[in-house]
C-alpha cells in the first residue's frame, strides 16, 4: 500500500534566470542567477563550477565569511564575486 505524500508546498512560478560567466584573478565564475518571489527579493545563486549555491541579498553580501563558507572561495575570491554580485543583484 502506497502512502500518501504530505507536501509542505508544491508551487508552479516564472522566474527571471541570468547566465553569466567571468573569470577573477585567480577562478572562473560560472553563475546562474534566479529572481522569483519566492525568497524575499533575494536570488538564488548557483556557482556550476563548484555545483553550490545559496540565496543572497544585498545584506548576505554585508556579512562577513557569508560567501566565502558558501561557495568555498578564498577572500580574494569571495571578494570578485561578492563585487559582481553588488552590481547586479
């Protein structure tokens, strides 16, 4: 006998998604960014390199390390991409 699945949501929505790839000084930056309603006004920031993401808003890009323990980056890295994510998120 099956058991019924218990969804906490099952949503359909359009969504705006960015590719974009640049390379730092020292690392290559594959992104896609994703704007929805979903998370605030926050978008969702895939790295396809590392295959790792997170949500980030311009606070996220305020808090010190946040990049840095999301994407794995060295500081210098984390700073080319918390610089290019100021400009277009």
């Amino acid at each position: 006998m099956e058991e019924e699945r218990f969804y906490l949501y099952d949503d359909i929505e359009e969504t705006k998604t960015r590719f974009v790839s640049f390379m730092g000084e020292e690392e290559r930056f594959d992104l896609a960014i994703t704007t929805t309603t979903r998370h605030y006004g926050k978008h969702l920031v895939l790295d396809m390199q590392s295959n790792r993401f997170a949500i980030i808003g311009t606070d996220d890009l305020k808090e010190p390390g946040n990049l840095e323990q999301a994407f794995h980056l060295t500081e210098n890295n984390a700073d080319e991409l918390r610089d290019f994510l100021y400009e277009v998120i």
